[in-house]
C-alpha cells in the first residue's frame, strides 16, 4: 500500500495497522464534522483494505451504512465508486486494485 503526501508524492509504505488506523481517524474526523462525502471516501479507503484483510463482512457493513445515507449524488465519483466496491463485496469478489484509486 503506497500513501501520498499532500503533494502528491509517493511516501515510504506503511504497515496495514497503520494504515486501518489512520483510516478510522479521517472516518471519525468526517463524522465530526458531519462531512458524508469525506466520511464516505475515507469508508471507501478503509473497505478496500478490510478487504485485503479477509474482513470482507465488516467492508460491506461499514460501507453499506454510510453510502445508505446519501439520497442524492449518485453520479459522483465516490458515489460511483462505493456502489461498485459494495457490489464486489456483496458477491465476496475482489475489487480490481488498479480500477479506483483511494
């Protein structure tokens, strides 16, 4: 798993703790300050790698209620991309690594 900088640039890889770990603060920073777009992108984050982690349940749970509180913008990016990644893990499919990038 590669993260970026602010700017863009590649920075040395990080272990999945650290990873699930800072995905849970930008999740719980979102719902803080009642950013659904936020929350749902750092969701979407946080479900591709429970999913490389076998943890394709709790993936699905945590995403499913977070792109279940949108009523509108189905045609955004995100929005676009949650929808695939919850129809791969409802089918336990893998999601393509390279398809979406978040």
């Amino acid at each position: 798993m590669i993260l970026l900088h602010p700017g863009g640039q590649p920075r040395e890889p990080v272990d999945r703790q650290e990873s699930e770990a800072r995905f849970h603060k930008a999740v719980a920073v979102a719902r803080q300050q009642s950013a659904k777009s936020l929350e749902l992108r750092a969701t979407l984050s946080l479900a591709r790698l429970w999913q490389e982690q076998d943890k394709t349940e709790a993936a699905r749970q945590q995403l499913a209620a977070i792109y279940g509180f949108f009523t509108e913008g189905f045609d955004t990016a995100d929005s676009l991309v949650a929808e695939d990644v919850l129809s791969h893990l409802e089918h336990d499919r893998v999601f393509p690594e390279n398809r979406f990038f978040y």
